[in-house]
C-alpha cells in the first residue's frame, strides 16, 4: 500500500472549521457562545439600568406630589376653618368668581384673603406662580394685621361666591412638575347665627 503524502490545499483566509456533535450535526464553538453571553450580559445590564431609572425617577416624582398635597392639605385646612368662622361673605358677590376673599367674622373683623406674586417660583417654574396671603382688619381699632402666607405654590386660585354663606374654592398648586387641582366648596358655620339674632 502506497501512502501519499499530500499538503492540504492553500487558502487564501483562515480555515474555520464548525465544531461537529457527535452524532455528526453542525454546533456552536465555546467562543460563539461566550461571544453570545457576553453580548447578552451588556443587554441585560442596560435594561436594568433603564429600568432603574424610570423608576426612580418615578418615584421622585411621586413622592414630590405626595408631598405637594401634604402640604396643600395642611394649610387649606386652616384656610377653611378661617373661611367657616366668618358670618358674610363680602366679596366676590354671589355668581361671581374672583382671585380673592373678602369675609366678616362674628366679631366684625374683616379677613382679606388673596393671590401674590412670587416671582422666584415664577422663575424656577417658568409659569406665574403665587403665594396666598390672608390679612386681618381689626374695626374696633382700624388697624390690619401683618399679611401672612397662608399657602405657596400657588399656580391658580379662585373663589365663587354661591351666596353670602357659601364659597367655592378651585386651586392648582404645582412644584417641580407634580401639579395638584382641587375644587372644595366651604360654607360659613356662623352665618346663620347673626340671621337670628
């Protein structure tokens, strides 16, 4: 028996040969599948890190509106118990809707409650922005009271007087870029009580 010895035949670019399983198929190189999991890995890891941002993001946001309306509830509060002590409404008249309160109270003190300004939050929000402000006007002695915010962040504020005993209130309070609308209307608990006496 003769053997030849032949050299294999010459190629112009590197022989890749496709790793065969046993059975005889074609199959993948351990370097195609690193390649592969390694390109994978990199998906992953940026989808995650997508993902984490939308939800932080998300959550800021939450928690910015969530403090938003903590800070509108508590304060809107006190305005409403203000609003319910007085006895008559004096402006806006009923049917009407102004950015302002004026109210008497049971001892005949006169309450301004209105809208100001705030031109640092206008600038930040790139929006008028406000600041609600209530002042006192004391008539046994004709002196007002130091005006003393009451509310900010203010976007828009509005009173209708549907009587002399009774006010709607609509709002939209923003910060950042949470924003918070309410409409609560408030009736005076002493109205009646000067209509009797």
């Amino acid at each position: 028996m003769i053997v030849s010895h032949r050299p294999p035949p010459r190629t112009t670019g590197p022989v890749r040969r496709r790793a065969a399983r046993v059975d005889g198929r074609p199959g993948l190189t351990l370097t195609e599948v690193m390649v592969v999991v390694v390109v994978m890995a990199f998906v992953v890891a940026a989808l995650h890190s997508l993902m984490r941002g939308f939800l932080t993001h998300g959550a800021k946001n939450l928690s910015q509106k969530l403090h938003l309306q903590m800070e509108a509830r508590r304060a809107l509060l006190n305005l409403y118990r203000e609003i319910q002590e007085g006895i008559e409404i004096l402006l806006p008249q009923p049917g009407f809707t102004r950015p302002f309160l004026v109210l008497r109270d049971n001892v005949n003190n006169i309450h301004f409650i209105y809208l100001k300004k705030d031109k640092t939050a206008s600038e930040q929000q790139k929006t008028p922005m406000f600041r609600l402000y209530g002042v006192q006007y004391d008539t046994s002695t004709s002196k007002a009271s130091e005006p003393r915010e009451i509310l900010a962040n203010v976007e828009a504020m509005n009173f209708t007087a549907h009587s002399y005993s009774d006010v709607v209130i609509t709002s939209t309070l923003r910060e950042g870029r949470s924003a918070f609308s309410f409409v609560n209307q408030v009736g005076l608990q002493n109205a009646f009580a000067e209509e009797g006496m």
